[in-house]
C-alpha cells in the first residue's frame, strides 16, 4: 500500500509579512516551518503504516523552493519513508487552483497511491482549497475536516466533524483526505530519525518531469488574484461609567438603556 501526504513549508505565524503591493507573502522575512496541520496528516499517515498489517509506504510531497527540502527531511525523521519536492520557477506565484494542478501532476508521476492525506487548510492562505482541487484533477472523492481514519473491506472509514456533530463516511478505493487537528498527535522526531532523515535523498521534480506547462501553472495561469490588501482601522472610544454604589449603578444602567436605543438594539 502506497500513502502520500502533502507538506508545505509556512512563514512562521508570528512573522509573517505581507508585501501590499503584490498581495503576497514575504516569505524571505520570516523563518520557515513545516504547516502545522501536515504534522497531522503525517502522524495518521505513520499510524497507519504501523497498525496495518499489510506493508504501507510514506511519502511525503511538497511544493516549492529548494528551502523546502527542510520539511521532508522534517518528515522523514518523524518515520516517512520517502521525500519528494516539486520546484521550480514556473510553480511561483500559483494560486491554490494552479497549485492543485501541479500536486496533482506529480502525485500521477510518481504514484499511483491508495490514500492522500492533507492538513484542512495552510496557515499562509487559510484557504482549505488545495486538497480538493487536487482531488479534483485526479478524479477522487476528498472528504474534509476529518477527524479519524481507519481501514474498512479495501477502502476506508473517516469520521467527519460538523458543525451539529460528527457524520461517517466510507470510501471503496483511493481517496483524498484533509484532516484537522483532532485527527492525531504528531509524534516529536527522534535522534535516530534525524540520522535516518539526514542521510536519506530528497527525489526533485521539475515541471518538465511531471509535464507541466507554463500555461498551466505560475502567476499568469493563476484564475485568482488578491486585487487590495490593506490594515483595518481600529478605533476605540472608551466611556467608563462608574458604579460603585447605588446611585452610580443606577446612572450606568441608564446610560447604556440610551446607548443601546441610539443603536436601535432596543
């Protein structure tokens, strides 16, 4: 059984900057981190591997600057067996769309695979969409917000979180999965997993070894565009009203019956 999981490398949160111009990250100005909620998708993916009985491959696939190569080692010292990096300049600027294509690509040329696995969403885009345009490009079913996994008669039972509750779904064959943070607890890598991780290759993929054209991914064969960005005024105008005894707390109520009628709450 062949698992892979999608890793992508962030702008750590704290500091992160955004050019207003462009519209895009800075990403030069801030250290870089693995997508927290790919540690996620790893751990289900290394749970897996270790409580099936069949024999299961991991490989982790991410997209970007040779940097990147820093979350699959990441990946790989946490128990992955395999690291693939999908770079080059064609890829910069890719919205999720493009982005979902390129993955999609890759994932045909060194696959197939009998489960895909994804963090919900990027801490740099918050956008949840690029697993399921994924998904779409490979003709998957992907199901989202997943909270748990398991192996069921050749295809898989997922738990799904919804707004009212929880809902179970079974998928007969391959699938694309986005999983949240009640999905695991990412394992910490160990000394011998880093030894392992250091002396393992990193495989590259160009766009032209997964048969992309410049058409079809990078900024210009991006449908979206982030047209303004800019910083919300924050205005704050305090009254405090004391109400230390009676008469106080009876000019306070007062006060806020008055500012909740000019309102028109009441």
């Amino acid at each position: 059984m062949k698992i892979l999981v999608l890793t992508k490398q962030v702008p750590e949160s704290q500091a992160t900057r955004m050019d207003e111009k462009t519209g895009t990250l800075i990403r030069e100005a801030a250290s870089s981190v693995i997508n927290p909620l790919d540690l996620h998708a790893i751990e289900c993916a290394l749970t897996l591997k270790e409580t099936l009985t069949e024999d299961v491959e991991v490989t982790c696939l991410s997209m970007g600057p040779a940097a990147a190569t820093a979350v699959l080692r990441e990946a790989l010292s946490m128990g992955a067996d395999r690291g693939v990096l999908l770079s080059g300049r064609e890829f910069a600027g890719s919205d999720t769309w493009c982005t979902g294509y390129a993955l999609a690509l890759a994932a045909k040329k060194i696959g197939p695979f009998d489960l895909i696995i994804c963090g919900e969403r990027a801490t740099d885009g918050e956008t949840g969409q690029t697993g399921p345009a994924m998904a779409t490009f490979l003709e998957l079913p992907a199901i989202t917000f997943v909270s748990a996994v398991e192996r069921c008669d050749g295809g898989w039972r997922v738990r799904r979180m919804l707004e009212e509750g929880y809902e179970t779904v079974e998928i007969d064959g391959p699938a694309l999965l986005c999983v949240l943070k009640e999905a695991s607890i990412p394992r910490l890598p160990t000394l011998q997993g880093k030894r392992r991780a250091r002396g393992l290759e990193i495989e590259t993929l160009t766009a032209g070894d997964v048969g992309a054209s410049k058409d079809d991914v990078g900024l210009n064969a991006s449908p979206t565009r982030v047209v303004k960005i800019f910083r919300p005024v924050h205005i704050k105008d305090c009254e405090k009203l004391p109400a230390q005894d009676a008469e106080g707390a009876e000019r306070a109520v007062e006060r806020v019956v008055e500012l909740l009628k000019s309102k028109k709450i009441i």
